[in-house]
C-alpha cells in the first residue's frame, strides 16, 4: 500500500482484514471488528473499542499480532494505542434510532426502572441480561437462539430446549430471553418458574378444589399458564415421575404451541437421558430446536471473570485473574465463586493482591497437577504435537520463529516439570549450551507473565502431559 494514500482508516481497514483471514469468525466479531482507527503519526496509530473487556482482549491476546500486520503495510514499526470510545457505527445507530430521537435522559431512567420493577415482579434477576453474559465457544449456538428467540418469539426455535450441567450459565440466558422480550414489550405476559414451582402450584391449586373442599379445580393455574405470551420453565426435569404435573403440562405445551406463543425449557441433561417422563412429552421437548452449554474454555473463563472485574470495579490485576481461570475450571459459579473469595481474602487481610495472597485465599479450590513423573521424551513429543513441528526440527540447528519457540517452551517445561539442570536439558535438545537453556527459560518465564496467550499455550501443553 501507497505510503502517500495511507490513511489512519485505510490503514486500519486493511489490518482488519488481515485480522478476519487469522482468527476465528466469534473472535473477530466479538473484539476486532467493533474497532476504529482515530488517529496516525510517525510513532503510533490510536484505535478506540467500545469498552474495558473489548481493550483487554485486544492488548493481551491480539497486540502482537496486530503490530505484525500494522509493520507489513507500513514498512515500519508503529505503536498501537488502545482507548475506550464510541464508534462511528455506535453513533450513527444512536442519532438514527427512534427511541432515542424521541426521549431524553430522564425518560431512559424512569423505563429503565420500570422495567426492574416489572422483571422482579415476573420473578426474574434484572441482571441477567445478554449485555452481561459472556458468549464464547461453549455457549455460541445456545446464544445465538437465545437472541433470535428474544426479539422475535414465537415466531421460530419454539420450543427451545436448553440443556447443561449445574453452574454454567443456562439461568442466566432462558432469564435473559425474558429480560429482552420484557424490554421490547412491557406489556407482554411473560411466565418465568422452575419445574418445581410449576409442580407445587398444581398441587396446591388441586388441594384447594372448588369451595375449599379438596376437589380437583385447575381453571384458575390452567388460565394462567395457558394466556402466557412466553413460558420458561427452568429445571424441567423435576416433573420426572409426576403424573397429574406431566398431564398438565402436556396440555398447556400443546395450548401455548397452537396459539404460536413461545416456549423455552431448561435442564440439567437432554431428553433422551430422561427416566419415568412420558415419550410424548420429550418428543415435544425435541420438537423444535436443542443447545447445550458446555463448561467454558480457559478464553472464556478469563472473560468471564474480566467482565465481572469491570461491572464491579474491583482492581483485581490481569495476573490473578488470569491465575484463577486457569486454576478453577469445572463452573461459572465455581469460577466467580473463587474471585470473590479471592477479593474477601484480601479486603480482610490487608494484603495487597498477589499470586500468593490468590493461592491463599483460594486453598484446596486450587488444581494441583497429579504426581505422575514426566520425562524429557514426553515432553519433547508433548511440544511437537502442539506445534505440528518434527521432534529433530527440535534438536536441530534451524532458528526460524516456528520451531525458536517451541524449542525454548520445551526448554522452560523440561526444567520446570522436570528439575532437570541446564547443561543436561541443552544435551539432550542437540548439544546446546547451558546458557542457551538458560536464557530460553527465563525468556518463556518472562512471556507467560506478560502475554495471555503464552500462558494458555503453555497451560495447554502441560494438560496434554498429565491426561
């Protein structure tokens, strides 16, 4: 590209493009592609995000990569600078949309209340929305239903059939559908209860009977349910073995389906796994469309917890935040769980936060690897797996970038994992001397502190080793 026709925007615009050809399609879009370039000099380009997470994301994992992309069109190096703004699209969207055309700053604050005051009286958390929910590889497809269904229910995906393991997010979206359509429609009727409250509304609905006399009369539970303009029921799979709750609820799903009203449903296991649930009721469960959400990656943990940090205020470093996703892996409740113990710990303490003050505070919460002895070939063969490289690319003689750095990240692991000393481990990787282990030690070292992406890799690495 032309130095003369280079521009902040032209600049940035190719980068960009550079930046969707190497990464993923949820990565682009969710931390690249809502960017803009503001400003060029001699020294640096300064591109605005929109916001705290969005400008993590891009310093710790994208950085590097960028500034690779910004050297090869510009044939020399620049500085990136990353700072919190809106985007020409934020603003167009802003100045164009009706509902901000026509209220002020004082309208916003009374509807916004409003709708907190009628999210708490439909029994839902007004914060589980999608702006606070962290979508990544786990959760993508659930997200992207969850969305559709949420500005346009009733009208596809119905029913949609939510299904996951304890602590990983699925109240958060079904609450989030609601919280949506609430805000779209305030005056829509929307019915948010788990399979528990459903069941125990029945029974005492039935106990009541007409006169209080203990017949069976269901026409004012029946009324309910069945006006609803969208019905989510959490935990479902408590009507397993409950006959009478089972009828009912087969016939209000059927009701709420003719009317084209929609029906979203949440579990701890999919349908096939049921035990003692009629077969007309799971065909019905599987009748529209299903999603699972799987437990979040160590890139999700880390936005997880990064998000959470920047709602709350809380000055917890990128290290210890980086230090717990990789230490607490099985839940997202698990995981907030331990940030918060890990911010308790140290309020009450007075110690400042740390690695240490982290492992304290969390205790036994913390992954320890198992004892299983590794030796230099399992590593060797560990790092060339990885990195798709030739076990003598590793003890070889080359320096390219591709098979420098797996070679010194095999370094840094033979002497961690292994204490095996400098002068033995640059032996065995083709006669190198104890100084060159040395220094790849202290290189990989020092990049796991600085660069989150070292850090996974290297994560990565050792869990392949001890499985």
């Amino acid at each position: 590209m032309s130095q003369e026709t280079l521009t902040e925007i032209t600049l940035w615009k190719a980068v960009l493009a550079e930046m969707e050809l190497n990464f993923s399609g949820m990565h682009y879009n969710t931390w690249l592609s809502r960017t803009e370039a503001v400003s060029l000099d001699e020294e640096k380009v300064e591109i605005i995000c929109e916001s705290k997470l969005a400008k993590n994301k891009i310093e710790t994992l994208y950085k590097a990569f960028i500034l690779d992309s910004i050297k090869r069109i510009c044939k020399k190096d620049l500085d990136l600078v990353v700072k919190i703004g809106q985007t020409k699209e934020t603003r167009d969207q802003i100045n164009t949309s009706p509902l901000f055309a026509t209220t002020n700053k004082s309208d916003d604050k009374v509807s916004s209340l409003n709708l907190f005051k009628k999210a708490k009286e439909n029994g839902l958390n007004p914060l589980f929305t999608f702006e606070n929910y962290v979508m990544g590889n786990t959760n993508r497809l659930a997200y992207a239903i969850a969305t559709t269904i949420a500005d346009n229910p009733g009208t596809k995906h119905n029913p949609f059939f939510l299904y996951s393991g304890v602590g990983l997010g699925k109240t958060h979206l079904i609450q989030a559908i609601a919280n949506r359509a609430l805000q779209n429609n305030p005056e829509a009727k929307i019915i948010y209860c788990t399979g528990e409250q459903f069941t125990n509304e029945l029974i005492e609905n039935i106990m009541k009977g007409k006169g209080g006399k203990g017949g069976y009369s269901t026409d004012t539970f029946r009324k309910k349910y069945r006006n609803a303009d969208l019905l989510i029921i959490d935990d479902i799979q408590f009507i397993a073995g409950k006959d009478s709750t089972q009828e009912e609820f087969f016939h209000t799903f059927n009701d709420l389906q003719m009317k084209q009203k929609q029906i979203v449903l949440a579990s701890d296991r999919p349908p096939e796994e049921y035990k003692n649930i009629e077969e007309r009721i799971t065909s019905r469960f599987k009748s529209g469309i299903m999603a699972d959400i799987q437990a979040p990656d160590y890139e999700m943990r880390t936005a997880i917890l990064r998000n959470k940090r920047d709602r709350s205020g809380d000055k917890l470093p990128n290290e210890i935040i980086d230090f717990i996703a990789e230490n607490v892996t099985s839940n997202i409740r698990e995981l907030e769980g331990a940030y918060n113990q890990v911010i308790i710990f140290s309020k009450a303490t007075g110690a400042d936060y740390s690695i240490e003050t982290a492992k304290q505070a969390l205790g036994n919460n913390i992954k320890t690897e198992p004892s299983k002895p590794i030796n230099l070939n399992q590593i060797a063969k560990a790092v060339c797996g990885y990195y798709a490289i030739k076990h003598n690319d590793l003890k070889g003689k080359r320096r390219t970038k591709e098979i420098a750095l797996p070679r010194q990240i095999a370094m840094y692991l033979m002497y961690e994992l292994t204490g095996t000393p400098f002068m033995t481990i640059g032996e065995y990787l083709g006669g190198r001397d104890h100084t060159t282990i040395m220094h790849g030690v202290k290189k990989i070292e020092s990049d796991i502190k600085e660069s989150t992406r070292m850090r996974q890799e290297v994560v990565t690495i050792k869990k392949a080793l001890y499985q």
